[in-house]
C-alpha cells in the first residue's frame, strides 16, 4: 500500500477552511495568539490575500487531500525601512503537534524568504511559556531578542511576548539592494 508523503506546498484557495480550522483552534484553546475571538473564513481569505500581494509566501503542509499546518511571513512594519525583515507564524494541527511538522513548514518559509532577499526573520511568540513555538525557533537558528512582560490578557493570565530573530542569507553583512525584496 502507498502512503501519501508529507509535501510543502504554497497554499491554495481549496487551503482556507482547513487553515481557519486549524487557526481557530489555536485562537480559543492556546496562547500563541492574542485573539480572543477566531477569525471567520471570509477574514482568514482577506488575510491570505493580502500576504500573498505583497509577494509573501503563504505555506500549507499537507499529507494528502490534508492540510495539517500553515506558515506564512508577513511585514513586521508597513514602512520602507522594514521591508528587508519578515514575521513568522506557523500553526500545527494540535493533533500533530510535535511531529516535525512545524520544522519543515518554517524551513521552507526561510527558504522562500531568502529567495526574496529578506534579510531578517523575527518570531513573535504569544507567552513565555510556548515552549513549543520557543524550542522550534531555537532549534532553527533563532536568537532570544527580547521579552515583552504581561503585554497581554488572554484566558484570564497575563501573558508575555517573546521575540525571537535570525539573520537570512548575508543578514546585515552586506548592503541590502534596493531592488530586492520587492517594495512590500
């Protein structure tokens, strides 16, 4: 019997309802985001489009017809001087958590960033005690930045953000071109 192999892939349309799913989860039951209330399918394509304008990469990991998690690199700030620095999310199944999963996703992510000419990639992690999303950054290169102490509420706890950096391609060792990233 053939079993279907985990595969990376850019997101697609048909992607939506299982990546609001798989958000939603994260939103009502974890810390890792500060919403308080899931976004709904209609915010959730919104939000896909407008990473992907901005010539962002937008990942599913998917075995089979299933999407077991997503990633995505968005702008850390809207103005010119940030566009050489992305924001990572990655969201996993809870099910599969643990599994690598969330490894291969941020992988390709960094892949598809340094093609861009993203120079930096920064973790904003939702509460100091996501040893999960702090042991996956950590394990990929990232470096301990910072640490924003009770900047949220969320579940009736005050909850810190962590930042996270790591430096792609040549980081801050070279010039950046101006033609490269695209101007996001």
């Amino acid at each position: 019997m053939h079993l279907p192999a985990l595969l990376i892939r850019p997101s697609l349309d048909a992607d939506l309802a299982s990546i609001t799913h798989i958000y939603a989860h994260h939103v009502k039951h974890g810390t890792g985001s500060f919403e308080w209330e899931a976004p709904d399918l209609a915010e959730m394509t919104r939000r896909r489009k407008d990473v992907l304008a901005k010539g962002l990469p937008f990942l599913v990991a998917s075995l089979g017809d299933e999407v077991l998690g997503f990633a995505y690199a968005g702008n850390f700030r809207p103005r010119p001087a940030f566009r050489f620095m992305a924001e990572d999310s990655v969201y996993i199944q809870a099910e599969h958590a643990g599994q690598g999963l969330g490894r291969a996703l941020l992988t390709e992510l960094i892949r598809h960033c340094e093609a861009l000419g993203i120079r930096q990639m920064l973790a904003v992690i939702g509460d100091s005690a996501n040893a999960g999303s702090i042991g996956l950054h950590r394990s990929l290169g990232f470096e301990h930045t910072g640490i924003l102490k009770a900047s949220g509420w969320k579940h009736g706890l005050w909850l810190d953000t962590v930042f996270m950096q790591k430096a792609l391609g040549a980081g801050d060792s070279s010039p950046a071109s101006e033609l490269t990233p695209p101007n996001r």
